[in-house]
C-alpha cells in the first residue's frame, strides 16, 4: 500500500516542483536514473533516502504521507507564515480560507 503511495507522491511532488526525474536525482547526490526507478516501481528509496527526498521537497514525513494534502510544500510555507500573525489577521485569513473554501 505504501510503496504505491510512495511513488505516486514523489511522482507527484516532483512534477508541482517543475524539476525533471534526473535533475532531482542528482541534486539529491544519486545517480541520474534514481528517482525514476522509484517513480517506475523498480525501486523503493531507503528511510534515510526518503529523509533526504522531503528535505529536498521541504516538508516533513509527516507532510509526505499525509494523503489529504495535494500540496504539503505549499501548506508547510503557508504554517510558518500564519505562526507569525496575530489574532486580527488569524482571523481575517482564516474567514479568507473559509470563503475559498465554499468555492
């Protein structure tokens, strides 16, 4: 069940980040054809290789697998602003989100 996820989300992660398969390898400091084995199921990353692959994408674990959330890197960004706000704009965004939310 995972492994399909797994693949799938980086997949998916990757193509929100606009980077090809062989640049995110080798920025990852593996050899060119690493992500796409992982994407093509050939090969699933270590739990250390995942650790590196969400810092690449800069989210936590936690963001990866949550399957509710199609754009964790945009969320995570999204968290660390809104812990800066206080209770005026809180409120005003939350009332934003609330409307888009409708939509």
């Amino acid at each position: 069940m995972y492994e399909e996820f797994t693949q799938k989300r980086i997949t998916q992660l990757r193509t929100q980040k606009g980077v090809s398969a062989r640049d995110m390898s080798l920025s990852l400091g593996q050899n060119e054809g690493y992500i796409n084995q992982i994407e093509n199921r050939k090969a699933l990353p270590s739990l250390p290789g995942l650790f590196y692959i969400c810092e690449y994408f800069q989210i936590t674990p936690q963001e990866f697998f949550d399957e509710g959330s199609r754009y964790p890197a945009f969320l995570a960004a999204l968290v660390e602003n809104l812990k800066k706000l206080d209770a005026a704009d809180l409120a005003t965004v939350t009332a934003l989100v609330r409307s888009l939310a409708k939509k």
